[in-house]
C-alpha cells in the first residue's frame, strides 16, 4: 500500500478549530513536522481538510 509524507509548511494560528484539530490528529504540532501515514480514505480526508497548511508527497 503506498504511504504519504505529510509536512507541515505553515503555521494553524488563526485557522479554524476543526482544521487544528485535525493537525494534531494527523500528528502535526510545529512547522516543519513530518509524519509518514498509510494511503487511505480517512488520511486523505484529512489532508484535504487542511491542503493550505500541509505539503503531501508519495513515498514507497
């Protein structure tokens, strides 16, 4: 199954609850946090609720 790497590029201040909520459920608390997460439907949910404060690649 392919895995995405998530890296927060920018900062959740200012956003709204639901969207920092989400970072730190995807495990994100500061700029420039990686994590590396399985591709499923949920994960890309959430990156979808956040695309402005993430950058999302494919890694094998």
């Amino acid at each position: 199954m392919a895995r995405l790497k998530v890296t927060q590029t920018r900062s959740k201040i200012g956003n709204k609850h639901n969207q920092r909520e989400t970072l730190r459920s995807l495990g994100l608390k500061r700029i420039n946090d990686v994590v590396v997460k399985e591709d499923r439907p949920e994960i890309r949910g959430m990156i979808a609720t956040v695309t402005h404060l993430v950058s999302v690649e494919e890694v094998d």
